[in-house]
C-alpha cells in the first residue's frame, strides 16, 4: 500500500477507513449522512498538562513544540491500549481523548465492557508512564474518565469544496463529561446508564485489524478519506513530505461557539448542516482553514485558522475579523448566535496524537486565548486580541472594550471588538485630513517626477505614474505625500484599493472608485437602491448615448436598477465590454470638467477585469486627450503575477515608471522614528544599529521592529521634560532573536505561494545559512527528498526570480544567498526544534564527510608554546586539514544542533586559530564558549584554554579579565603539579605585573619560574625568566644589574637555540643601552634582533624593535626616519589587534611633531594615547603621554593645563616606581616654571630631577 494512503487514514475515525476498506463508502460523500447505533463512550482527561503548558509556555515558541512532544507520547500509549480492545478515538480535546466503542458487532453491555477495561489498562499505565521528563521538570499526569453507553449518531456534514465534517453527539456524551467531573484523579466513573448495561466478565481484545498490504483500488480509499483531512495535511501529503507538515508560524485563530442547535431535534443535524455549509463558503472565501468542529456537553465548537499552510497570507488578522463579521450575519439569518473569539500570534502547527490515529491541529498561548475570548465574548459577539488590533485597525474600525481576566494571563488584557473594513474614501478622506507633518524622507526626486506629472495633467494632458516596490518600501508614504500635493494644488482625485481577499471580485477596486464618483460610498445597499432613479438621471445627462446601459452598473454598485430589452440581451463577455464602455464615458465627462486623478492602490491585488479597465482608460485617455492623472501603486508583477496590462502601461510614452527601492539605513531608522515621534539621535545606540541591522531599508520591517521591541518590553517610551524617550528595559541582543508576527505573516504569505518541495529547499538552505552552497544544499536535501540535479537548479532558478534568493558565486563553485536577511529568518523559523537541530547535524556531518576529515584525527596541541611577548606559535596549526575554514560554522551548527561534546571541540579548534590569527575579538568568544562546555575535571583542557584567552585578554589590554585568568591558571597548575605549567603561568604572572607597572612583582614572578624551570632543566623557559628580571631592573634603573641578567639570558637562548629568546634579549640589551644614551651601542642590538624577527615571523618583537629604532633616530635628531620606523610598528600592532604595543609608537609620533614645532599635532597624539593607555590600565604610557601634554601646553603659552598634565604624570611614575620617568616629569615641571618667569621654583624642580638622576 502506498504510504501516503496510511497516513491519511490516521487522520479519519477507523469506522471510516473501515467503511472505504469494505467498500461502504466507494466514492466521495454528495450530500449529508446521519448513522444512529448504540455505543459505549468513553472520555478521558489527564491533569498535569495544563500547568506544564503554563510552565513552557515561558519558553517562547519552542514550548508549544515540547508540550507537543509529550502529548504525542502519552496519545501513541493511550491509543494503543483503546485499539486494542477495539475502541476508536473519534475526537481529540487538548490533552483529553473521546473514544467510541460501537455496538454494531455485538451488545452495547459488551462494549461497556470493554470500555471498562481500555479504561483500566489506560489508569494502571499511568502507573508506569505518569511521570515524564521535561525541560521544566518532572511532570506528574493523573487521568480520570468517565464512560457512559446508549446511541450515539455520528455523521459528516459541511461539504462545501469537498470539505466534509466528521461529527458525533448523543446522550452518551453528555453521560461520559458529567462522569469524568464527578470522577476523582485516578478513578473511573460509569455513568448510572453505562453501569445498568455492562458486562460483568472480562473480554479477550478485539483489536482493529487492517492488512495495508492487501488493501486494493488505495487511489480511491484514500480521495474518500482526504474529504475528512484538512488541507493543510492534504497539501503535504501530495508530495509524500508528510514528516515536515508540522511548523511554527504566526496565525489569526478563531474559536467560534454556535448556541440554538438542540440536538433532540429531529432536524438538528439538517440545520447544523446547513449552517456548516454556509460556514464553509465564507472560510473558503477568506481562504481559512476549519480544522474542528467539536459537539458536546459544552456545545457546538469550532476552530478555525488564518495563515495555516497553504492558505498564508500576510493579512490573515484582517481574513479572521472579516470573516468573523460575515459569521455573525449568517448567524442572524439562519436564527443562531455565535460567541466568537479571535487572536494572533505564533502557534505550533502539526499533528498531535500517534501513528494510528492523530489530528492536524494548532497548540500555544495564542490558541488558549482565542478559546478564553470566545467565552468572554458570549452569545452575538466578537472579542479580539490586542495582536490583532493592532496588525488591522488602519483597515478597521474597532470598538475597545474593557479589559477583561482570563485563565493563564496574569491581570487584565485589552479586548476589542471589530465594526467593519473603512470604506476606501473613508481611507482617502484620513489622508486629506490630516496635516503633512513628517518630512518625506529619501524619496524626494519621486514625488519631483509625480509633481511633474500633476503640472502635466492641470494643463490639460493626460499621464500614468506607476509606483512600483516591495512591501513596506515606503509606496503608500510617497502615495500620501502625492495625495496632499494634489489636494494643495486643487486636483480631485477618486480612490480604489485592491484587496487580497477580493481577488476574485471583479471591478472591486473600480466599485470603490464609482462609488465615490456617484456618492454612494456610506449608504447600505438598500439605500443605494432608493437613489438609483438619481443615478440613472445623472446617466441620461452625461452620457444620454449609454443611459439605457445604465442596468449594467448592478454588476458594479448593487443597485437594483431593473434589467431593459438591450441589457437582457447581452451576453458575458458582451456585457462587460459594453459595461467597461459606459464607465469609460462617465470617467471622460468627469475629467473633461475638470482634471482627474484616479489612485488604484495595491494594484498587485487587482483581479483581471480591473486591469483590463486600467489599461482602456489609460488608452482611451492618451487618444482622446483627457486631462486625467491614472496612479498605480503596486508590489513588483514580474515573476510570480506577470501582468501584461501592467507591462503595457510601462511601456506607454506617457508613463512615469517609478521604482522604490531600499532606503540608506539611516534614513530607515530617521522614518521609523518619526513615527514615535523621535528622532533617530535620540534611539539609543543598542537599539538604533538593531534597526539599522534588520530593517535592510524597509521603513515598515523598521517600524514593526520597534513596536515588537516595545511590546514584548525590551524597550520602554516615557515623556521626560515633555519630550518622549526611548529607554532599553530588556536584552537587546534576545530581542534581535524575535521578529514581529506582521513581518512573519509577509514573508510566510510568499513561502506558502510555493510548492512544498520548494519550501523544503528553501527550510534546508536557512539552515545552511544567509549564503548557502549549491553542493550543500543539494546533498542535504537528498537525505529527505530525492530531486534530480537538473530540476533541482531550475527551483533555485525560479526561486531566484522571484527574488527570495540571488546567485552570489557562478559555477563551478556555485553559490546562492537569501535576497533578504529576514527572508531567511522566517524561513528557517518556521521549523520546528527539533527539525532544526537534525537538520544541523546533517549539514555539520556533511562538511567532516565532505572534506574527509574525522574528528579524532584533529588533534589539539596539547600546550601551545607560549613566548615571553605571549604570541602563541601552535605545535599543530588549525589551519593544516582541508576542513580548517569551516571550524566555525561548525561549531554553530554543533552548537544548533545542541551536541555540546562536538561543538565544544571545534570552538577549541576555531578558538587556537583565531588566536595564531591576531582576530582576537572571535578567539575570545570561541575560547570563552569552550570553556563554558568543558568539564571542570578536564584540567589540562581548561589548562590550554586559559592560557590562550588570557594571551588574547593581555593583547587587549583587558587587564581584570587576564588577572581573573591568570588565577585560575595558578590554581590548575598546582593542581596538575606540573613544574613546566608552573613555570609558564609565573611567566605570565611577570608579564601582568611588568604590564601593570609592577615591577617588583614582576621581579618576584620572574625568579619563581627561573627555579621551576632549572628542576627540570628546561633552559627556554630559564632564559625567558631572566628576560623578565633584566627588565624589570631596567624599569626600575638598576642598569649593571640589569645589563648583568640579560647578558646571562642571551647566553641561555644562544645554548638553546631558542631564536625566540634571543631575539627578545637582543631587543631588552639594546633598551639597557638606548636608556643610558649610547645610541651607537643599542642600533647594532635592535638590527640583530630586526633580522632574527623578519626571518622567522615574530611580529611582536619585530614592531618593539622597530619602535626602539624610531626612538634611536628620534634622539639622534633623524625625524623623519624615526616617524617612518614608528608608523611600520603600528602597522604590525594594528595587523596583531595588539592595542598595548600599538600605543608606544602612537605616543612616539607625538614625540616627533614635537620636536619638528607642530604642536597642536603632537596635543593630539599624546592627549589619544592617555585616553586608550588609561582604557587598557597601562600606567606607563599613561604617565608618559601625561608628562608631554603637560610639556605642550607649555609650548602652546597654556601653562595652567601644562601643570595640571605634569602633576597627575609625577603621581602615576612614583606609583609605578619609575624613577627615570619622575625626574624627566620634574625636569618638565621647571621648564613650565621658567617658562613662566618664577625662577625660583625652577631652580627647585630642576635639583629635585638632577638629585634622581645622581641616585639611578
């Protein structure tokens, strides 16, 4: 049997399949049909889930997912214990189950019976299975039923489309509910009917037995069985994608009530027919989907869903109010009341139950409230949701009603209750209302080529403006901005918008348009009818030639006016053209008058005959010379619409094509934030770039933005001083995971539009990523569809015509990217959890299968080498295997795919590579992530790991987090008691403390890894131990000691072989020597320590020497050549990320423009380097650039500043200990002095400076 022909029998009561299985039922239903016979029911309800749906119901969208899941477990147990005594679920509640066990076959007391004892099998299961793990806990489920026995009917009713609904009803029903709410957790109530008739012996199982394999003529079964299945499983099933029905979407859901159907009448099922029928009509209308319809105790219940597959569109909330509004006029009609209830939001979509009997269904918050609103709006009336109000109420008039308590919600939420679309020119007459005060942003040399055209027109010729571009592109802005320009300049103008839902209304626009040109737009039809004889005297005035087509505007604006001999004649097609005529008549007389605009907005959604008129007036128009402005504002037609008329219009002489595109970022933010009445320097800066980031310059994605902001409270309005201000009260960066359901719905609208093996590419390649690859996508999509190459390509052709993707890489590495960020988040959205992290997995195995790469065979250096400068050199460079450029997205689809042992070992992977490849920002947040995953056991892992971050945390200058580091390294040293790791982290230790300022803990630092390194005779690290000693006793201006120290390391990296330390001890000699003033003894140290460097890419101490070399020169009097060594420093500093090192040669080039006169140039360098020296918390050049300031604020003449600079540069040298520092700093302070004629203080700052330099 085919597979799909199984699974839509899940969806369908077994006596259903069983009648198309023996042959009952051959063909789809015609007509109603009601079956009487007596049955055991049992209802069975589980208590635990509803505050577990609460609970995850924190979590956001994957909680509806979850609470799912767990249904799904307990339904698959349950319902194989109720087939097993032969029972069927005929309806699913929630968390509850209605079973039937028919009496056909044998006596009602023996379907009792075994009712009884599906129930007793089902209550000692919970037992077992009434504990489950969730991610909230442990959940507790206890179960009560209750079972009643009599006849039951059971029937479909409905049909409209070939939509039949399964329904049942009976006393028994009613028995089984007023049962179950007498029964206590754990128990089994028979109802007093149910008791009197059961069996008093036990009876073997009588499971359902159905051999699939000999089931023949499956093409019919399963076309009967899909009349039962809701279309959006009837879509899916059609290409066998069954597994990726369920998803996460926002959609508009209804919950309507039907009271006055008595059920013991003789024709209740005729009437509730009837109804259902109609019912159909207008969901079908409104392209909703009916995917319940509920009797019992409570009543008649259905549900309804805007924006379920296919039937998406991006404005479902106004499909659910409209269609709720009809219901209620057909509920007067046909005598009935209904209590409805209507909201918006994010929904789980799918099955729920198990693999033999389940329904399509939708589950969260968004559900639970529909269903609360129902019941709060009682019998006649209609309650919404906030969502919903505000995704409609500029196409809607409201009434807000009080705040009301509901279940589940914590206070009272806003309600509303919907009065009705705003007719077009109510629209129109809004815009004309209201004053112009927001400034058109960006589209200026638009509305200058429409201006044109309006001067154009007012002079008597005739002209076509198309304004054409995305949605939210900002057309209806520039429309308004139009509008009110026309209205200065006195040209009339009649108004039509194109609905998505009148689609298939002819002339829908042109009726809004006529409408107002008759003055008929605010009379109901039955007043329209009373006013049709002045219609037809206005007709015999105008166009006296046509007045006896005058019948033919019944097909546009209900008239009534009765039918002549010449109308009565004409056939379909003749009687448009004769139609089209006339209108084209009263559009001439009215224009010649005087000059006209007529505005057709939305034109995407004009149905066939409504273009056609467009383009014979516009025709008619240029011939005959009206002076008439025709205005189309329109989504692109290319692609997926295609109109001729509309490429016809373009083509036209007389057509001004406009096409919006994206605004700058910028001028999307300053758009948005008028509308909050900001402006864009008053957003806060988090807030600002999120907008700047997602909008991709579309002004409506920007303000949906900040109304989701704002209403899920990341960011609050208030007014202080009398202004609003925009404050953050939430995680921005959580908010930039959110997208607004408005957003959610335009995107889903054109996905659905899609067949289901395109929105299954489109669902892998968001997984993938932005930019996906077409060997990628074509490998992954093999494991769930099987799609040749050559049509797979002709998808992503038509998928990029029409604009969801676009090519970025041409063969024969062919590459695509999603047109649109927001395009991909929808998408990639939409899918359930835990599709997503299976589909991660794929697409993570596939990049270590495709590159031939095992995990095990990437082996982490176990200690990268560290030197004294803390540039990390790997043992095994990450960048060695094929698979090394997709380390990181590797770690995010591990980490997507929530496999922490995978992505824990490529974030150490991607991590030491970030670090060999100075992108320092990225090494710490892969460092940081690895860290977080690795057990605290593992120590030499966190051992690596540390000291890798804490390198980053030095180049950054980042000195809290290093010392944070470099304490925990000390403790996993000790712990792992391990000499050469001790050593290393005192290495380390000297390096802060030398970094800091600290000398003597440098010094300390320096000799405890000297002595852990001679126990186990490692002369690298000795030597580098006493690279740190000599130069901490050059900081302090011990210089024969220091000389002394320094000779010893060079003499140990020499032994060694260890070009490292050599080229540092070279490097720290040449220091010594440049100090004390031998300039020609430091060069021949620096150049030695040049080429050592060059040779073997040790950027570090290459731009320490390069920067001594400046300084040599720059002592030597050589400016120019100084200033080049320094700017070739800060090249390699800046190429390392290294902000500490690239400092001291910034500060140097201020050294330079000092001296060569340039004085405010020089200011500018020192007063920089103070700011990131105290940003970094490195004190030295802190003080040094401090003590130059104060010394060219002397130059300047600005002694007051000068002294001030010099005062806070002597505190920080005496902290740090740096004596040759605070005599130059007192020797400055004199030069102030002098300068300022006290020569007296001069003399005393002069011999305080000349006695330090005396003593060092």
């Amino acid at each position: 049997m085919s597979h799909p022909l199984r699974t839509a029998a899940a969806y369908v009561p077994a006596s259903l399949t069983q009648a198309t299985l023996n042959g009952v039922l051959t063909a789809p239903p015609s007509a109603p049909w009601l079956d009487r016979f007596p049955a055991a029911v049992l209802f069975a309800d589980i208590s635990g889930f509803t505050p577990l749906t609460e609970a995850l119901g924190q979590k956001g969208s994957e909680g509806p997912e979850e609470l799912t899941r767990l249904l799904n477990r307990y339904f698959s147990w349950m319902i194989a214990f109720i087939e097993a005594q032969g029972g069927e679920v005929v309806k699913f509640g929630g968390d509850a189950l209605t079973v039937v066990f028919p009496a056909r076959e044998e006596s009602l007391s023996a379907a009792t019976r075994r009712a009884m004892q599906a129930a007793e099998i089902m209550q000692s299961a919970m037992e077992e299975f009434g504990i489950m793990e969730s991610s909230v806990g442990l959940v507790h489920l206890k179960m009560k039923i209750g079972i009643g026995a009599g006849e039951i009917f059971a029937g479909w009713v409905g049909g409209f489309d070939n939509r039949w609904e399964y329904i049942i009803a009976g006393a028994p029903l009613r028995q089984t509910a007023q049962a179950e709410r007498q029964a206590k957790q754990g128990e089994i109530i028979l109802s007093p009917e149910a008791a009197a008739v059961i069996a008093p012996q036990d009876l073997p199982p009588r499971p359902l037995q159905i051999d699939w394999q000999a089931v023949q003529n499956s093409t019919v079964i399963e076309a009967v069985l899909r009349c039962y299945i809701p279309s959006p499983v009837r879509s899916w099933l059609d290409q066998e994608l069954h597994e990726w029905l369920a998803t996460l979407r926002p959609m508009s859901v209804l919950f309507v009530g039907i009271n006055g159907i008595d059920y013991n009448q003789p024709d209740a099922i005729e009437k509730l027919h009837t109804f259902v029928h109609e019912l159909q009509k207008v969901i079908g209308h409104y392209q909703g989907t009916l995917t319940r319809l509920t009797v019992d105790d409570k009543g008649t219940v259905l549900l309804i869903l805007f924006g379920a597959p296919p039937y998406s569109h991006e404005d479902d909330p106004e499909r659910a109010l409209c269609c709720a509004l009809d219901f209620q006029k057909l509920a007067e009609r046909h005598a009935l009341q209904l209590a409805i209830g209507v909201t918006t939001g994010r929904v789980f979509a799918g099955p729920v139950g198990g693999n033999t009997r389940c329904e399509y269904t939708v589950m969260g918050d968004t559900v639970n409230l529909a269903a609360r609103l129902m019941v709060a709006a009682g019998p006649g009336q209609i309650c919404c949701s906030y969502e919903t109000y505000r995704s409609t109420y500029s196409q809607m008039n409201f009434e807000m009603l009080p705040p009301v308590e509901v279940k589940g919600k914590i206070g009272v939420i806003p309600i509303y209750r919907p009065v009705g679309l705003y007719h077009p020119t109510e629209r129109l007459d809004q815009i004309l209302q209201e004053e112009l005060t927001e400034p058109l942003v960006g589209r200026q040399v638009e509305l200058a080529k429409i201006t044109a055209s309006v001067n154009a027109v007012q002079s008597g010729q005739n002209r076509i403006v198309i304004i054409e571009g995305e949605a939210g592109i900002g057309k209806s802005k520039l429309m308004r901005a139009s509008l009110q320009m026309m209205k200065d300049r006195g040209l009339a103008a009649l108004f039509g918008i194109g609905r998505s839902i009148e689609q298939e209304s002819p002339y829908h626009a042109w009726k809004d348009i006529f409408e107002s040109y008759f003055g008929l737009q605010k009379l109901e039809p039955a007043s329209r009818r009373q006013v049709s004889h002045q219609v037809q005297a206005r007709l015999r005035e105008w166009v006296p030639e046509l007045a006896n087509y005058a019948p033919l505007l019944n097909d546009l604006l209900e008239l009534d006016l009765p039918e002549n001999e010449i109308t009565t004649c004409l056939s379909g097609d003749a009687r448009q053209e004769k139609l089209n005529i006339l209108l084209l008549a009263l559009l001439k007389v009215r224009s010649t008058q005087q000059p006209l605009a007529l505005i057709l907005e939305d034109g995407h959604w004009l149905d066939s005959n409504s273009w056609k008129l467009a383009v014979q007036i516009a025709v008619a128009s240029i011939k005959e010379g009206w002076p008439l402005l025709l205005m189309l504002v329109t989504r692109p037609l290319e692609g997926v619409i295609m109109r001729t008329e509309a490429i016809m219009l373009a083509a036209l002489e007389e057509t001004e094509y406009i096409r919006l595109d994206s605004l700058a970022p910028d001028e999307t933010l300053t758009l948005a934030a008028m509308r909050l009445g900001l402006t864009s320097n008053e957003l806060p800066e988090a807030v600002a770039e999120l907008v700047r980031r997602r909008a991709g310059g579309n002004p409506f994605f920007a303000e949906e933005i900040f109304y989701a902001l704002h209403d899920h409270g990341f960011i609050t309005f208030k007014t202080m001083q009398n202004k609003i201000r925009c404050l953050v009260s939430g995680d921005i960066a959580r908010a930039a995971q959110t997208l607004p359901t408005t957003i959610q719905n335009l995107v889903l609208a054109r996905l659905d539009q899609l067949p289901p093996e395109k929105q299954l590419m489109l669902k892998i390649a968001a997984v993938i990523g932005q930019t996906f690859a077409f060997n990628t996508l074509r490998d992954c999509l093999q494991m769930h569809l099987e799609i040749p190459v050559p049509l797979l390509k002709v998808h992503l052709s038509d998928l990029t015509h029409l604009g969801l993707i676009q090519p970025t890489t041409p063969e024969p590495n062919l590459t695509y990217s999603f047109k649109h960020a927001i395009f991909r988040e929808v998408t990639y959205q939409s899918l359930l959890f835990d599709r997503r992290r299976q589909l991660h997995r794929d697409v993570a195995k596939w990049y270590e299968q495709t590159y031939r790469v095992q995990t095990g065979e990437l082996v982490l250096p176990l200690e990268p080498e560290v030197g004294l400068q803390f540039s990390i050199m790997p043992t095994t460079p990450p960048a060695s295997t094929p698979l090394s450029p997709f380390y990181a997205l590797l770690v995010y689809h591990w980490h997507q795919a929530e496999d922490e042992e995978q992505e824990r070992y490529y974030a150490n992977l991607v991590g030491q590579q970030a670090v060999a490849q100075f992108a320092n920002a990225e090494a710490i947040g892969y460092l940081s992530r690895a860290l977080a995953l690795t057990p605290d056991s593992n120590l030499i892992e966190r051992y690596n790991l540390l000291l890798a971050r804490e390198t980053v945390y030095d180049r950054l200058g980042e000195r809290n987090k290093q010392n944070q580091d470099l304490l925990e390294l000390a403790k996993l040293a000790d712990q792992l008691k391990d000499f050469r790791r001790a050593a290393t982290v005192a290495l380390r230790q000297a390096n802060y403390a030398e970094a800091i300022d600290n000398y003597s803990a440098a010094l300390i630092a320096a000799q405890d890894a000297i002595a852990h390194a001679k126990q186990i005779h490692h002369l690298v690290i000795e030597s580098k131990g006493y690279i740190v000693w000599g130069k901490a006793l050059l900081h302090q201006g011990n210089y024969q000691s220091s000389l002394d120290i320094l000779e010893q390391a060079l003499l140990l990296a020499q032994s060694s072989h260890h070009h490292h330390n050599q080229a540092e001890s070279l490097q720290a000699i040449g220091d010594l020597h440049r100090l004390r003033g031998y300039y020609a003894k430091a060069e021949p140290y620096y150049q030695e320590a040049l080429v050592i460097c060059q040779s073997r890419g040790y950027q570090a101490i290459e731009a320490e020497c390069l920067n001594k070399l400046g300084l040599l020169h720059y002592h030597l009097g050589y400016y120019e050549a100084a200033r080049d060594y320094f700017e070739q420093a800060i090249l390699i500093c800046y190429t390392m990320g290294n902000r500490r090192k690239e400092l001291k040669p910034f500060h140097n080039i201020g050294l330079v423009y000092l001296k060569l006169g340039n004085y405010e140039t020089a200011r500018d360098y020192f007063e920089q380097a103070m700011e990131i020296g105290r940003e970094i918390k490195d004190r030295e050049i802190t003080a040094n650039a401090l003590s130059n300031l104060g010394l060219t604020y002397c130059l300047l003449g600005d002694y007051m500043p000068a002294r001030s600079y010099l005062g806070q540069a002597l505190g920080l040298l005496k902290e740090i200990g740096n004596r040759v520092g605070e005599a130059n700093a007192l020797n400055k302070f004199g030069y102030v002095y002098y300068s300022m004629g006290d020569y007296r203080t001069t003399k005393r700052y002069c011999e305080l400076a000349l006695s330090i330099h005396q003593e060092v």
